[in-house]
C-alpha cells in the first residue's frame, strides 16, 4: 500500500476543530512564487497549481522512466499547501484578494534530492515542451505553530483565525508571523468536487511564547 502522508503524519495534516500547538519539523517542497487573486480564471495561481502537480506526478511516477531515486518508496502525492501573506500588511486581507501573495507548495517525500527535482522539472519540460523554471526546491521550517482544521469557506477563515488568536491570548503565546515564517493552509478537500461549506483546510500560524 502506497504511503500516505496525510495517514502517518496525523498530527501534521489532521487536527481538530480546536487550536492546537504543534512543532513542525523541516520539509522540503515543490515550491511555485506569485502574487494575485487565487480565484483568477487562467491567472497566475491556477498555473502554478498546474506546475506543482505535473512535477510532482513525475517525480511519483519516475521508476516507470528508468530513473532511480536512492531510497523511492510508493507513496501519495501530499495535499497542496499555500503560504500566504498581503503586500505591505501584518495580517492577511480578505477583502482585497488582488493584493495576495502566495507560495503555493506540494510537500515533498525525504528520499528527493535537489539534483531528483531538478531532473523531474527538465523530464517534464521535455514532455510537455513547456516552461516548468518557476517550481523551485525550497526548504521550510515552520517550527512552533498553532494550527486548526477550518471547515467551510475560505471566506470564512477569519472567524477561525479569531479563535485561534483568542487561543493564543489565553495561553501566553504571540502569532509569530514574519518575512520567513507565513499564515500557511493546507488544503485537505477539491473545491472543485466538495460544496464550500464542507471543505476542510489545516490553518496553522508560527507563534511564540509572550516574554513575560
């Protein structure tokens, strides 16, 4: 049976309803940068989506091409991740969807090498004939966050975000969000196939403990 992160890593893409503390290890992702409304039809996001997939489906599929990656298991593609944050602001505006940006990322497996993504992206440009540049191999450590499974609407995320801001002003921690640390979703449900209200995203913030 192929492994599936989302299975394994509980603690990471499953939590519940109510805002929990969690230390995130180092991950390594197939990374795309942009800037714009995600809702855009053919914009910029919607591209990326199609750019993370199409490596990240090589780099899966790679035994089938005759290239060997040191220490490949079968395994789920993991759920599409984004770190967001709006030009020249602290927090995130809803209201101006315009103003996004965004590292839109697909988690890759430990066993991926810098020099296997980099042979992913020019086997799928030579498939495809197409510009794959933009996805990058980007390393991230999120370490001390708060996160919580939103359902619904990602117009509704800022209720969701007030509780776990309130969680935060409770238990003595601060939101930790800065130019290397990110709001970041990760998106367990298709919008394309499951109805808004039912869709599930983990939010999770870095924080850290308030100075007394």
């Amino acid at each position: 049976m192929a492994f599936d992160y989302k299975k394994e890593y509980k603690e990471f893409y499953l939590p519940g309803k109510k805002p929990q503390i969690v230390e995130i290890p180092p991950m390594n992702y197939i990374a795309v940068r942009g800037e714009g409304n995600p809702n855009e039809e053919n914009g910029a996001y919607k591209q990326a989506i199609g750019i993370l997939y199409a490596v990240a489906f090589t780099i899966k599929m790679s035994p089938k091409t005759g290239y060997k990656i040191e220490g490949y298991f079968d395994y789920v593609v993991p759920p599409l991740e984004g770190f967001w944050w709006s030009e020249g602001e602290n927090e995130i505006d809803y209201s101006h969807k315009e103003k996004f940006q965004w590292i839109s990322a697909i988690r890759l497996p430990d066993f991926v090498s810098k020099k296997d993504f980099d042979w992913a992206v020019k086997e799928v440009e030579r498939k495809k004939n197409a510009d794959y540049s933009k996805a990058e191999f980007l390393t991230i450590q999120e370490g001390l966050c708060l996160q919580v499974m939103h359902i619904g609407s990602y117009d509704d995320e800022p209720a969701t975000i007030a509780l776990m801001d309130d969680f935060l002003e409770k238990n003595g921690y601060d939101k930790d969000i800065t130019d290397e640390r990110r709001h970041h979703e990760i998106y367990l449900s298709d919008p394309r196939r499951v109805a808004p209200e039912r869709c599930k995203t983990v939010i999770r913030h870095p924080i850290k403990k308030r100075e007394s």
